[in-house]
C-alpha cells in the first residue's frame, strides 16, 4: 500500500514538474519573442532617425524628407498608409505634402467624389492630394487647431472615425498627431490601419508620438536648413548681379580735352539703384550721365540696367540732352510701374568747349562752383522724373540749359544718397556740408573732388549703416 502510494506521488510530482516547465518554456518563448520584437522596433526607430539624420545635405530636397518620415512612421508601426500635411506659408491652411500610395482619405470626401470615384478612382487621388484642410476642419483640422494627438479605433466607437468610414471602408484604426516644435506648429501627420491589419494598440500610440516628436524637430530643421541654403545661393546670384553691374559702369573716365571727370558708385547694398556712365555721341562730343531709381535691391538695379540700355541707344548722335531725354522717357514709361520713376541728370560736354548742354529729369539739381568767386550755386533747370508721365507734359517742362565753366570752375552731379547719409543720431550730412566740401577741394583734380566728399560722407556717418547708394560725378574745367 504504501508503495502504491509513493508511486502516485512520483507520479503526481513528475506531472507538476512537467506542467511547470512547460510553463517556464512558454514564459521564456514569450520572452525571446517580445525581446526579438522590441530589438525589431528599436532597430526600426533607429533606421528611422538614422534616415532623417542623412537627408541633411547641401542637396537637401524637402520632399525627400517629407517621404521618409512617412514611409518611416509606417514601417515601425507596421501601418498599411500614412500621410503628412503641412501648414501653408500664410499659416491658414494644412496641405497634403506626402501621402502613401493606396492611402485612404483621411479627411471628409463629398459623395459627388465618391461617385464619381467608382467610375474614376484617379477622381478620389486628385481630390485627396489637391484638397486643403482648413483649422478646425475634420479631423486633421481639428488637431492642428487643439495641438492634441488622437488614436481613433474601431474598438471604441468614435464618430470621428465614422465620418472617415463613410467615405472609405479602408481604415479600421488610426493614429494623428500634431508637429510642435517650439511654439511653432509645422501640420499634422498621420497614419492609419485597415480592418484585415492588426489594429493599433497604446503602445503603438506612444511611438507614434515619440516619432512625430522627431519629425518636427527634423522639419524645422530642414526649414532652417533649406532658408539657409536659398540664402546661400541668393547671395552667389547677388554676387554674379553685383559683377555684372559694375561692368555696366565705366571703367575709366573719358578723355575730353579741356576737361577732368571723375565718378564713383557705393552701393548700400549687393546691388545699386544709382547709375553714371560716359557715353560717346560723336567724335568730339561725350554725354555723361548720373541716374537714380526710385527704390533699392534688385528690382532698382534692373530698372537702372534697363535704363542704361536705353539711354546709350538713343543717345548717339543726338546734341540736345533735352531730347535724349525725352525719347528715353517714352521708351521707358510703359515698363516702368506706377509706384516707380528714375530722376536723372544728362549732359553733354564737347572737346575744348567751355559749354555743357545740361538736361536734368526731376534729379538733385548739380553744383556749380566758380573759381572767379569761390562760391557754389545749385543748376536748376525745371524738369520731371522719367516714368511718371508718358511724354505730353514731360516734353514741355524739359528743356536744354547751357552751363559755362570757365577755367577752374567745377560742376558736381550727386544723387541723394551724399546729402541723405545719416549719421548715428539721424542727421543728414545735407547739402551745406557737400558744398563745403566742394569748396576745400575745387582747386584740386576732379578725382580729388570726388575722393573728398567720399571721405567726409564716411566720417560723418561713421559706424552707422549705409541707407541709401552713394554715385557722385565731377567735371572740371582745366
């Protein structure tokens, strides 16, 4: 009896034991297995991070980016579609920036699309990926507008997800999420699970986060990025603008016997609005001309490019300054807009002459200075702007006036950039100190003239930024 007994408790003992085991076994299968999976999700999140790590370079295409951090979401949350919208440059509107092929819309289709769509399925696609999502508007506007992140499931009944279904019968759960990056909110990205997928869990939701998390932060980043980059090329092309205005200018002044002429051009910035230029109108006769357009930047120094064009074409030949003007006016005005004109100074000096024939078109009236006396007087012949009228009243208040310059005697052409420097408290150099100027240096070259007035504008205004562009020409009388 009492060895029957053992045996039953042997065998009872083996039993336990083997029940036991196998336990421990199915513990330790579960184990490996949730381990190997966490190591799959880790090695998907790194390859995640890795890939948006090397999209930073100098060839940095931002749709690139936008399609990794998608096709990134999805692979590590094993979701079947994904999409990512953006916010507009206005910052009013969210825009499909990437969606996965095959993604079902995620947001709220009218049933003239749907219809159409079962007889066009490209109508459904077209609608999705040109489609804008205002604030507030369904449920991606909606969490933009709240900056809150949802997980919608078919589990849990939800009418937002309901308002989904009846446009696609595709998506059984769905993560949303917000892109915060500081106080600034970049768009929405999500993903989303079909009902033969394995749905969504909490667990799934709190890397979805961590991966949007990251995606902002990659976003803004390549924002500031690319900025930099456009900035980077901006400024080559305002090199190479630069360059090529400063051949537009003359390389030397031009060799007038009876005369000195010296000119110079600062820029305020890159590119200039102020123009002079020298040109030839016949054998003994040279117009010289100084310009100012209305404005800065590039779109002053194409109006000035356009401008020179145009004065050098009809210029030659012609000896009255009045009429180069003229012509250059009607050829100009109807490029020109109408919150734009350039004033200009033109005149034309002949070999051994004491005579220059001096038209001027609503620009700073030039400064004469008399050796005889020692004073400066302004020239102040009448005259409009060019591009302000298209010829009528232009013609009539631009006229030819003849200046004589005696031996000595010098004539300055500026632009308002030398008698609107300002220094750091706001004061303008003005006109009396540019007349002083010219006073102290009158007696010597006409390349001193000019190298003087650079000088004292620069003094004066000292470490105060350069506002306007700074063009002087001077003419003396030898």
């Amino acid at each position: 009896m009492s060895s029957i007994l053992l045996t039953i408790l042997v065998v009872a003992l083996l039993v336990v034991l083997t029940v036991f085991f196998q336990k421990q076994r199915r513990i330790i299968e579960e184990l490996r297995q949730a381990r190997e999976e966490l190591q799959l999700e880790e090695s998907r999140v790194f390859d995640f991070l890795h890939g948006l790590g090397t999209a930073f370079s100098d060839d940095l295409h931002l749709a690139d980016l936008h399609r990794l951090i998608v096709e990134g979401a999805m692979r590590i949350l094993d979701a079947h579609a994904g999409a990512l919208y953006l916010v507009d440059r206005p910052g009013k509107l969210l825009l499909p920036t990437f969606l996965s092929p095959g993604c079902p819309p995620l947001i709220e289709v009218p049933k003239s699309i749907l219809q159409q769509s079962s007889t066009n399925p490209s109508a459904l696609e077209s609608f999705i990926r040109l489609h804008p999502v205002k604030r507030g508007d369904g449920l991606l506007g909606m969490v933009w507008e709240k900056q809150e992140p949802v997980f919608l499931s078919s589990s849990d009944y939800d009418s937002r997800l309901e308002s989904l279904k009846a446009s696609t019968s595709q998506i059984d759960s769905v993560l949303v999420a917000p892109l915060l990056y500081g106080n600034q909110n970049l768009g929405v990205l999500a993903v989303a699970n079909e009902p033969m997928s394995t749905p969504f869990t909490a667990a799934d939701f709190i890397v979805f986060q961590s991966i949007v998390e990251q995606s902002a932060f990659a976003l803004c980043n390549a924002m500031v990025y690319s900025e930099a980059a456009e900035k980077r090329r901006i400024d080559r092309d305002l090199d190479v603008a630069r360059d090529i205005q400063r051949i537009l200018l003359p390389a030397a002044p031009p060799e007038i016997p009876g005369y000195q002429i010296a000119g110079i051009n600062i820029p305020a910035s890159q590119v200039s609005g102020d123009y002079y230029d020298y040109i030839p109108v016949s054998d003994s006769r040279y117009g010289i001309a100084i310009a100012d357009v209305c404005g800065k930047g590039v779109a002053a120094s194409l109006i000035m490019a356009m401008c020179r064009s145009v004065l050098r074409s009809v210029a030659r030949l012609n000896t009255s300054a009045a009429q180069v003007l003229h012509q250059v006016n009607r050829q100009l005005y109807p490029d020109i807009r109408e919150d734009m004109f350039i004033s200009m100074a033109y005149l034309i000096a002949e070999k051994s002459s004491e005579n220059l024939i001096l038209a001027r078109a609503g620009h700073d009236a030039p400064l004469r200075y008399q050796a005889s006396t020692g004073s400066v007087e302004k020239v102040n012949p009448a005259g409009m702007a060019l591009g302000i009228d298209s010829g009528n009243v232009f013609d009539r208040v631009t006229a030819d006036c003849t200046i004589r310059l005696e031996r000595g005697d010098c004539l300055i052409l500026y632009t308002d950039g030398v008698t609107e420097a300002l220094d750091f408290n706001g004061i303008e150099f003005g006109i009396g100190r540019l007349i002083e100027v010219i006073k102290e240096s009158a007696n010597e070259s006409a390349q001193a003239i000019v190298a003087r007035v650079t000088e004292k504008v620069k003094a004066f205004v000292g470490n105060n930024p350069q506002t306007d562009d700074i063009t002087l020409v001077a003419i003396r009388k030898i």
